[in-house]
C-alpha cells in the first residue's frame, strides 16, 4: 500500500455489538457471512483479540487508545458524580469520557489531514458536549445511547413514546426515515458520507453497527435463511463450532469443552430448545444483514477505485 502524502489509505472501522467471535464463518460459525469471510480471506485474521468486556469502556479504549479507567470509562456509563462508583470510591476513572486531556482517534486523524465520518452508536456521553460531533466527527449519523427497537427505532425498553436520541451532524432528530433499519440505515449515512467526501484528501469511517445486540429483531427474510439450523439444539451447533476451529487451528486440539453451568439442566435446556432456536435465527438474521450491508461498502469502495487503498479493520 502507498504511503505517499496523496496515497494515504482511507480506514474503515466496522464494530458489531455482543457478537461472539465463532459466530462468523471464518471463524469457524454456521451463520453466512461471505463478505466478511472474503475480507478475512485477503487480510489478516486476528486470533488473540481483546476488548474491555463491556461495551462503554471497550469503545472509550478504541477511540482514545488508552485502558478504560484512564479514559474515564471503568464501567458502563461513566457518568462523574452520577456514578455509582463515583459516589463509592471518587476516583476519576469513572469522571466519563473526558474531553479534557484526551485526543481521539478522529481528531488525531483529522489533524493529520482526514476527513472523518461515524454512523452508529455512540454509547460514549448523552450530552451534546460529548456527542460524536464534538469528539473529532466532520458527518455524523449516531444512535447516542445503548441501544434502541431496530425497526422502530423507539428505546428498546420502550413500546411507546418518541425515539431514542439520534443525531444528524450535530443535531437531534425528531423522526427516522420510513424504512428505517438500523443495520441498512447506519450503512446508508455511512455510504452517503463517502460518496460526499473530497477525493483529495484520504477519509476515516467508524460504522458502528448496533447489532446484534437486543431485541433480537431482523428482516424475515434473512430469519427464514436459517430455519432449521438451530433445531438440533445448542450443545449440536457448540460442537460443530469447535470442531471448526480445531480445523483451522484457533481452538487447541487436546482442550475440553466446559460443562453446563450448575444452575443449567440439560432438562432445562430440553425445553426451552424451541425458544432458543427463535432467538437464534433472529441472531443469525441480524448478523447475516450485518454481512449484507459490508458487502455493499465493499461494492462502493470497488466502484469508486479505493478498494485497494482502504484499510478495512472488523471487530
């Protein structure tokens, strides 16, 4: 890859919520997922990973690069004196995402000259002064909270009442669009935010998909790919999984699987086989979409000559 001033690579950052590694199929998953199998293909596959655990002090880490507790994120929603652990212990690595001190990756990267695009969620300060827009983000299109309905776009611990908050380049909206899904709409303002970009300069994208974090809601369609994969059950599909990633080295081969829980039964487990194979399918469904929609990314990067001079980093 050039290096050159005027052949920087732009850099693509697609994060998933609560997916577990094995999910995929390059990892060794039964869920489809061919344009990700292809980018791991022609990349580098990563088999010692890490995040934080949970998931506000995961993306204050990759966003500023430093531990959680430095970056003021030691557990979910840092939020200073309003902090459980604040009024426990007053120490500052639960202040919240400071904006004193620390620089993000956006805006490290756009000092050096990028231009800087997220769509997705945020999860990292509900309050305007620690939006994304005012972390480093030239266009934004972000769920700010944890979450929210994927097809309503309602809190997702609501069944009634306004939105969750969602922010257009600064500014909370009022409605979403008609067809709104998180999945493709993240994607949508992800692509416009390329198409509209200035092809001088290189651009940094951060596509931070929801998914496939609850409630487990997907397009039927992509449900009903997966209608009998999951019959046989959980301990069926945990075998197969780590059979796969024996094969292909990720597991080792003389390592046991754990056992159940010993609040589990397998009696238990018996009968609520139906259940978990509805949940399963609609997982798979949102993790297949989740697919779907790279594959349009990697169709506009190839369309517009930057495939090649993209660094594309999935997790």
């Amino acid at each position: 890859m050039n290096q050159s001033a005027n052949k920087r690579p732009n850099i693509v950052i697609i994060l998933l919520d609560d997916m577990g590694y094995s999910d995929i199929g390059c990892y060794g998953g039964e869920i489809q997922t061919p344009a990700i199998d292809a980018l791991a293909a022609g990349g580098v596959r990563l088999a010692r990973f890490y995040n934080a655990a949970q998931c506000c002090p995961s993306r204050a880490t990759l966003m500023s690069g430093l531990y959680p507790h430095q970056a003021g994120m030691g557990d979910m929603n840092a939020l200073g004196p309003s902090s459980p652990y604040w009024q426990k212990v007053g120490a500052p690595g639960y202040l919240g995402f400071r904006k004193n001190g620390i620089v993000t990756l956006p805006e490290a990267l756009r000092e050096a000259g990028y231009q800087t695009f997220m769509s997705g969620k945020w999860h990292l300060g509900d309050t305007p002064d620690n939006w994304p827009s005012e972390r480093g983000f030239d266009r934004t299109f972000s769920l700010i909270i944890g979450a929210s309905e994927h097809f309503s776009g309602r809190r997702a611990w609501k069944t009634e009442g306004p939105i969750a908050p969602f922010i257009l380049d600064g500014k909370k909206l009022d409605a979403l669009p008609p067809d709104f899904y998180t999945t493709d709409t993240f994607t949508d303002y992800a692509l416009r935010f390329i198409e509209e970009s200035d092809r001088a300069r290189p651009w940094f994208c951060y596509l931070a998909y929801t998914a496939p974090h609850w409630p487990l809601e997907c397009h039927p369609r992509d449900e009903d790919k997966y209608k009998d994969v999951y019959r046989p059950g959980p301990e069926a599909v945990r075998r197969r999984r780590v059979e796969r990633l024996r094969e292909m080295g990720l597991f080792p081969s003389g390592a046991a699987l754990p056992g159940l829980e010993p609040t589990v039964t397998r009696e238990a487990i018996e009968r609520k086989t139906a259940e978990w194979e509805l949940w399963m399918r609609r997982y798979a469904g949102m993790i297949d979409c989740v697919d779907q929609n790279i594959a349009r990314l990697v169709g506009l990067l190839r369309r517009r000559g930057e495939l090649d001079n993209t660094l594309i980093l999935f997790m």
